[in-house]
C-alpha cells in the first residue's frame, strides 16, 4: 500500500490530481460544518437552541438545507442578463477555491522516500496570488447585482465594489510587514518570503522564553489591521452593507434562488474559512504546535489539528462579531475604512520599516552589497 501511495505521489500529474480533488472535498465538508457551527453558537449567544433535528446535535442540518436548495426550482427573472446572471455564481466560487490550494495546513509528510506536501501548490508569490484572487471575487457580486435587472441587486453590486477597493488596501498594507519580517529573516535578498510554507517554517522556535515564535507577537497592529479589514472583505457582520436585508432585501443575490443561490452561499463560507487560515498562516504560526509525544506513525495528524483549531478560534470571532455587533451605516463604513484603517495601516508600516531598517543596517542604514542600491 506504501508503494502505491508512493509511485502515485511521485507522478506530478496524479499527485496533483489527488490534492485537488481532497481539496474541493474538504472545502464542501467544512462549510458544512462551519455553518452548523455558526448557528449553534449564534444560538447559543441568543439564549437559543438552535439546529437540533437532523443528525446528531443537529449537525446534518446544513446537508438538509443544501439537498433542499439544490432540488428548488430555480427562477430567473425575465430582465436579466441571462449569460453573465448565470455565470456569476461560478465565477464567486472559483477565486475562492483557488485560494486555498496555496494555504498549507498541515506539515509535509513522507511516503517511502516521496514528501507530499499538504497544500494544493507552493508559489513563491503566494501573498501575490491571495491578493489577485480576492481581487477578482468583488466580479462575481458585481456582476450579479448588474445583471438581475433589479434595483436592490444593483446597490449591493455598487456596494460591493467601494467596499472591496476601501478595505483591500488596508489588508495589503497589514500583509507588507509580514514580507518584511519574513524578508530579513531570510537574508540574501529575501527570496520566498511571499511562500506561505516559508513563512511558516519561519516562525518556528520561541520568541521570548516559552513563548511561541508566531509573528503575531512582532506584528499585532498588522494582525488586527488584517483581520478587521477580512470581516469587511467578506461582508460580514458588522460590514455586511452589500446584502443587508434591513434596506437592500438581499443585496446582490436577491433574484437568486435553488442551487445559483447555494453557490454564492458557499462561496461566503469558504472565503471565511480562507481568510481565517491566511491569518493562521501569517501571524499565528499555521501548523506549528506541539506533538504531545504521539506516536511517529501518527506525527503528521497533530500540524493539521493545531491549524483547524486555530482557524475556528478566529471563526467564532467572527461568529461572535455577528451576534454582538450591529451593522454599520454607510457612511460609517467608508469612514472607517479610508480614515481609520489605511492611516493606520499606512503609519504601522512605515514606522515597522523603520525600526527594521535601523535594528538590521544600524545608523544610517549601512546596507550590505546584495541590495540592489548598494
């Protein structure tokens, strides 16, 4: 069976082939998951029961209602655009998917003399490619408030877009310090500081005592900057503007319904999931954790369990946001994007460099001759 595994990983095409496909499986089952999760604590928060009928603790809930959605019928509106109205529900899922395959969530594990990797690709500009595919996802809301042919799917396409522009710059400059950090660390011009695998390997050991060596503890203001800035990326509560039901009905997907509908619900789900583990991966040391003594046989089980535990606990946080928080007015929103968060953003980044510049060069940044301006 080892030699299976083996001559099957080392094939480039079928390795690839078998991350994938695990990848798009884990996906679907975590939003399962996540879902349920959700409501429970929400519930739980509102002094509720929450789902309790389908499974035990109500855990098949969410496959209950996705079965439901896919059996609905589907009604298209007679003003839409019916090529792009169609697509857009594919288009939201797509960046979604592709960014999680650049996300390791677990530690390389051997087979026979083969190492597999638990990450779909490792580029060496994965922050690149997260940035890009995030970039892309503000499309399909777009495009799907353009093309229903309403007027309340129009507004949260418009929202959508000022939005996704405010707050994106703000996640991109709290994600620079971390290239820095990781860039000097590395030395000799810095190459992979922008791979997520190296970035992990990077905050191994302790960073004072016993404390763990995560880049949270160097970078708090960036953690902060970017995870706020990840709860309006993904329109969440209390940014959730682009679908408030309150003024909007729906927002961009309120001429949707049946499988189209479930897609833009998945996709929500999976870009939470996705912005939680790049905060892990980040700032909080990815799969780096403890092994508790367990046996080599079963080494490789505890890297993924420290991820997915740290990755929920920012979950609730974003659960607990959702049931504490009320939504923002608009204007709020884009206050607090352009006059709060990229200052902010804007001021930590320049004074980091600094400090960086000064406790790595000395005074007045004596560089050494592998910088290009040397």
């Amino acid at each position: 069976m080892t030699s299976f595994l083996e001559g099957l990983f080392a094939n480039t095409f079928w390795s690839a082939a078998i991350k994938v496909v695990a990848a798009f499986a884990l996906l679907v089952a975590n939003t399962l998951i996540l879902v349920w999760f959700e409501r429970r604590v929400v519930a739980f928060m509102q002094n509720r029961i929450g789902p309790n009928r389908a499974g035990p603790f109500g855990i098949l809930q969410t496959l209950a209602d996705g079965l439901k959605l896919f059996f609905k019928e589907q009604i298209t509106p007679r003003k839409v655009e019916l090529g792009i109205y169609l697509m857009a529900p594919m288009a939201a899922m797509v960046p979604a998917f592709l960014i999680f395959l650049v996300i390791p969530f677990g530690a390389p594990i051997t087979i026979g003399e083969t190492t597999v990797t638990l990450q779909g690709t490792d580029l060496n500009v994965g922050l690149l490619f997260i940035l890009a595919m995030s970039s892309l996802a503000v499309y399909s809301i777009v495009l799907a408030g353009w093309s229903s042919g309403s007027k309340y799917p129009l507004l949260g396409g418009v929202r959508a877009t000022a939005q996704m522009i405010s707050y994106e710059a703000a996640m991109g400059l709290a994600i620079v310090p971390v290239v820095v950090l990781a860039a000097v660390t590395l030395g000799e011009g810095g190459v992979g500081a922008m791979s997520l695998a190296r970035i992990v390997e990077l905050q191994q050991g302790s960073f004072r005592w016993l404390i763990p060596g995560w880049f949270v503890f160097w970078l708090l203001p960036s953690f902060l900057i970017f995870f706020v800035s990840a709860v309006a990326e993904t329109n969440r509560a209390p940014f959730d503007l682009v679908e408030a039901e309150s003024e909007i009905v729906g927002g961009y997907h309120t001429e949707y319904s049946g499988i189209r509908f479930a897609l833009f619900f998945l996709a929500e789900y999976v870009n939470m999931f996705n912005v939680s583990a790049i905060a892990v991966t980040l700032f909080l040391g990815g799969w780096l954790g403890p092994d508790l003594g367990l046996p080599s046989g079963l080494a490789w089980v505890m890297p993924i369990f420290w991820f997915f535990l740290k990755t929920y606990a920012l979950l609730f946080v974003f659960v607990w946001l959702r049931a504490t928080l009320p939504r923002l007015r608009y204007d709020q929103l884009m206050s607090f994007g352009w006059k709060v968060m990229i200052p902010l953003s804007i001021g930590w980044l320049v004074l980091f460099s600094v400090v960086m510049a000064l406790n790595t060069f000395g005074w007045p940044f004596d560089v050494p001759e592998w910088f290009p301006w040397a």
